[in-house]
C-alpha cells in the first residue's frame, strides 16, 4: 500500500474506467426507481469498505469472536448482513429470514 503512490498511473488506468463503469449502472439504477438514490461514489467506497475488512482485518475478527480461524458461517452471517444494510439502504425488500444472531464468546 505504501508504494501504491509510485504505481498511481496504472492503478488510475485500471481503477478508474473500473469505478466509472460500476457507478454508471447504480445512476442507472437510481435514475429508473429501481434502488433508492445515494450519493454513488460513497455508496461503493462503503461497500468497498464493508468487504474489504474482511481480508484487512480477519486476525482482529478472530480475536475477537475467540476462534482460531474464520468460519464459513462467519462470512456467511457477514454476507447477510452487508446485504441487509445494502437493501435498507437502496430501499429494497425481500421477505423475512430466520437470521442467527450470533453471541459474543
């Protein structure tokens, strides 16, 4: 990450069209109802964010929740609960599931 600064014209010429694209379908989205509006670029740092803390920070986690390693029922309860703050977020519904609330160890 330290030398990403030396690298920042490929990493533009990647990032950027990448980020262009992805934006152009949530104003798309946006501008035909289909998701409520947010300010778009925001929205896919917070994403970016939210998933990108699992790899970033999986050994805090660990500690954390007292195991030796990550579950699949981790990133399981993980997935669901971006995904439910995303549609809450977007303004979208689906039906009810009988989520698990896991307990603190």
């Amino acid at each position: 990450m330290s030398q990403a600064p030396q690298c920042a014209d490929d990493i533009e010429a990647k990032l950027v069209p990448a980020f262009r694209a992805e934006a152009a379908v949530l104003q798309r989205w946006m501008a035909n109802g289909d998701i409520d509006p947010l300010p778009v670029p925001h929205l896919l740092f917070t994403l970016w964010a939210m998933t990108q803390t699992y790899a970033d920070f999986a050994w805090q986690m660990r500690m954390l929740l007292g195991k030796q390693a990550l579950e699949p029922t981790d990133f399981d309860q993980a997935r669901e609960t971006i995904i439910r703050m995303l549609e809450g977020a977007l303004g979208l519904t689906r039906p009810a599931t009988s989520a698990v609330v896991a307990s603190l160890p």
